[in-house]
C-alpha cells in the first residue's frame, strides 16, 4: 500500500514522520529537501506508519459526532448549495442514510446523490470532499483521469482528505466487527 502523507516544510534539519490523531501522516521535511527523497524515506517507513495507524484506530471507539443530526443536514445543504455553483452541476435531491461500504453515491440520471449518515463523524473538510466528489460525477460519470481532473483541480488536497476518511472507515469497520 502507499501511504499517502502531507507534507509540512520548515527550517529544520531532519525528515520526521507524525502520525497525527485519525492516522493522518504527516512528513516534517526541511525547506529545500527533494520530493523524491521524502518519498524514498517514506515508504522505508510504510511498516512502522500501518502498525501506528493501526493502534490509533485499536480502541475501535468511534468519534464523537462533530454535527447533531440537524446541523449535518444543514452543513450538507450548504455545502452541495456551494459545489453546485463551483462545478456547474445541479442536484436535484441529496439523501443521507446508514450506507455500509461507502460515503455516497450518484445517480446520474437522476440526479441523486446519497452520502452516509456515518460522515457526521467526520470534519468539516472531509464532508466537504465527498461533496465535491459525487458532484463530480455529474460532470464525468466514472473515475477516469477526467474525473481526477476535476476533482484536483477544485480540491487539490483531496488525497489527505481521503485518507482521513479511510481511518474513519476502519474504525467503523472495526466497530461493526466487535458487534
Ligand atoms: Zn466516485
């Protein structure tokens, strides 16, 4: 697996590797050191990364809610009402519901996009990308590099926001396990 990373420069000498809470990693690089050499330190790393994320994620308690229920829908409205300018697209009926194996869906045809209730437990900002990613669709209905396009080019930190809401998932998951 390759492990995705922010990275976070400053006048420091040496690389070093955080595993901040939800399992997000972070890489303190010094000012003017190479990509290609933060990611050779990294992925000599990726063991030691998978075993700190993995106890994070150990306690298998989920989060408290960062919204009530009534806020998340607001938040939801607001944010799609917000996309739906940005990327020209318009959505004619947002549904939020228990989904098992993803954070949401569109139908194109219709118009729909369905997220799952459990990304009330999420930040703002990881919301906020599955937002953008099912809105989307609407403009490019698959996950080609077209997609991608759009979707970096409106959120170019999308790739941390989605390994966010993959620890996420495994604490779900891991949760449901101990059901
Ligand atoms: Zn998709």
């Amino acid at each position: 697996m390759r492990v995705i990373y922010t990275i976070t420069r400053s006048r420091r000498r040496t690389l070093a590797i955080h595993i901040k809470s939800g399992g997000v990693v972070e890489v303190r690089a010094p000012l003017s050191l190479g990509k290609s050499e933060i990611e050779r330190f990294v992925s000599a790393k990726t063991d030691w990364i998978e075993k700190k994320q993995a106890q994070i994620a150990a306690p298998c308690e989920l989060p408290p809610s960062r919204f009530t229920d009534a806020d998340f829908e607001l938040v939801v409205r607001e944010l799609v009402k917000i996309w739906e300018q940005r990327l020209d697209v318009e959505v004619a009926f947002i549904g939020i519901r228990k989904m098992s194996s993803r954070w949401g869906s569109c139908t194109t045809k219709t118009r729909r996009i369905r997220l799952n209730s459990a990304l009330k437990y999420c930040s703002r900002e990881c919301l906020e990308y599955v937002i953008v990613h099912e809105l989307a669709h609407l403009r490019e209905n698959n996950h080609s590099s077209r997609f991608w396009a759009i979707v970096s080019g409106v959120l170019p930190d999308y790739k941390a926001r989605q390994s966010k809401l993959r620890m996420l998932q495994w604490i779900l998951n891991a949760q449901r396990g101990n059901q």
